[in-house]
C-alpha cells in the first residue's frame, strides 16, 4: 500500500473516530432538564369540590430545551400542554391527588416532579380567588379557540364577592385592549395565529380582589386555496355512574363519568390536526393538541337531562370543522 493511500485510510478513520467522540460526548455531558410546577394562584392546593386549579410547567433545560411535557393527573386524565386548567372533584371524602409532571429535553433526557392537590368533598367554590373573605373570579367564555376575526364573548356573573360584593370588574385581552363590566365582548385580528391570554380582577365593596385567568387561541388559515376541510368525528363510551345521589338528598346531584374519542377525526392528505375543542354541553369546554380520549364528568339533578356534546377540530392551516352528538343521562335505578 502506498504511503499516499495510508494517509487517505487514516484520514477516515480519523474522521470516524472524531465523529464519535462528538457524538457520545454530547449524550455524556448533556445535562438533564428540571420539571418545576407552578399553580397559580398557590391558594388552590387546596379547597372544596369541585376544584379548578392551573397548573404551569415552569421546567427548564440549562443546555437545551424542553420537546416535550406530560401531565398526570391521578384520576385517570392526562395532558400535554404547557399550561393546563384541571377540575378535581371529591364526593364522600377528602382525596389527594399526586398531580406528575414529567418533561423531555431535545437530547431525550427527561425529569419528573409532583405536586399534591387536596380536595374536600361538597360544592364549594371552583373559581380563582385570593385568600380568605376574598372574592372569587370566574371566567366564562364562550369559546377559547376560532378563526380570526374571533368574537369572544366572556362573562364575569359567575364570580362571588367573598366578604362583600363585586362592584368592579376588569377585563385585559392579552393583545393590550382592556374592558370593564360583568359581561364583555372583544375581536381578535392578529396578522398571524397567536395566543392571548385573557385575565379577569374583581373587586368587592371591600376593595379586595381576586381574579382569574385562561388562554384564547386565535388561527390565521394560509395556503388553503386547495385544501379540504378536516372531518370531525367522534365516539362515546357507555355512561359510568361514580357517584349515586340518595333519593332524600334532592339537591345532591349523581355524578357520572363518560370518555369521548376522537380518533375517528382526520385531516386532509398531507396535513395534521392541532387542536381538538370540546364543548361538553354543561357549560364546560376542553381544549386538547391531540386525538387521545378525553373522560368529562357530569352532574344529573333531574330524572334525566340531554346534553349535546360538541367537538370542532383545527388542521394545520387553521381549517375547521364541527359535529354534535346528544348524550342522555338517567338517573340510575336501585335494584
């Protein structure tokens, strides 16, 4: 073999053996990313049935960053957003759920947190507050996800003064529009998809306040000239009843547990589905990134009672589309 060809052979395996190294060197010194918990307010760790808390991966990554977030929330539901607004329920007895975070670098090193959420059974407050003989802020809007322009309407009548009574409330549209009153309407124009988040601060006659917030997502569709809409499909699972109301409590509610699918849905070829939102016809909505089954629990009062359970998917370039399915629920009989 000629020196020449020695050289060229060194030179490669050289090469290889560098690569290597550069490899295995960045899996061996990357370090692992940190999963930290917030909950805002710190109030809600904990507090009477039905508890609405928001949970915030406040995770780092100090050479890298975070591709993905898991959310367990110890009674069978998951998530994967950054943010998330949770409602724990407890019926008989005081139950703890051990809420885990779990986050993944882009080097797929990974880390694991939990924070513990207590309950008390009854029909307490779920809303945003701020201590004691605070008032309660409550944010009820009528969609939180849509096509630009979006019209949002949002309505502050379910709040509570606590020691007093709300005499003030202020809006903050998160694209620096501001509002006042109980009940407020705003647009959404960006130029390109955003996300707003929108904060509510009540104050009482006791010039205490509370507030509350949530998240409005806005979609900007491009490039659809040729694209067919998504299809919107889904399943229902066969009601479970969690909770049996004793016929001489009238005012306690059944409680029932019904898990919705919406793999069935699809988008046009070559594009995804982003955002699944679901209206579950009592007044609550849910908004996930992906197909997994959602499980929603309802509360029946009467004998029976019809809730038409809606779901609008989102593709990839802000297309929609949209389908209902009535769900009966009976009260359930005693054998």
């Amino acid at each position: 073999m000629s020196q020449v060809a020695r050289w060229i052979r060194l030179g490669y395996l050289g090469a290889l053996v560098l690569s290597l190294l550069l490899f295995c060197g960045c899996a061996l010194f990357n370090q692992a990313p940190t999963a930290e918990i917030t909950v805002v307010p710190p109030s809600r760790l904990s507090g009477t049935s039905p508890l609405t808390v928001t949970l915030t991966s406040s995770s780092s990554d100090p050479d890298g960053e975070i591709t993905t977030t898991s959310w367990d929330f110890d009674d069978e539901t998951t998530s994967e957003d950054e943010t998330v607004v949770h409602k724990f329920y407890a019926v008989t007895e005081t139950k703890r759920y051990n809420v885990k975070l779990t986050v993944v670098d882009d080097d797929f090193a990974s880390d694991s947190t939990t924070q513990t959420i207590e309950v008390l059974p009854g029909d307490g407050d779920d809303g945003g507050g701020g201590g004691p003989g605070a008032p309660v802020a409550r944010i009820v809007a009528d969609r939180v996800i849509g096509v630009a322009p979006l019209a949002v309407s949002f309505d502050a009548g379910t709040s509570e003064g606590g020691a007093g009574s709300i005499v003030e409330c202020d809006w903050h549209f998160g694209d620096d529009e501001t509002g006042t009153g109980v009940v407020v309407s705003h647009t959404y124009t960006p130029e390109a998809t955003d996300e707003f988040v929108v904060t509510l601060s009540v104050w009482n006659s006791e010039r205490v306040m509370g507030w509350d917030q949530v998240k409005v997502i806005v979609l900007v569709p491009t490039d659809v000239a040729d694209d067919e809409v998504p299809v919107a499909e889904f399943s229902t699972s066969d009601p479970l009843v969690i909770f049996n109301a004793p016929d001489n409590q009238a005012e306690t509610p059944s409680l029932y547990q019904v898990t919705f699918d919406p793999g069935s849905s699809y988008a046009d070829a070559g594009h995804s589905i982003d955002y699944y939102a679901w209206d579950f016809g009592d007044g609550e909505t849910q908004l996930e990134t992906t197909e997994r089954e959602v499980t929603h629990t309802y509360k029946l009062l009467g004998s029976a009672w019809t809730f038409a359970v809606r779901l609008t998917v989102y593709d990839d370039h802000g297309l929609e589309a949209t389908t209902t399915t009535n769900l009966t629920l009976e009260q359930p009989v005693d054998e």
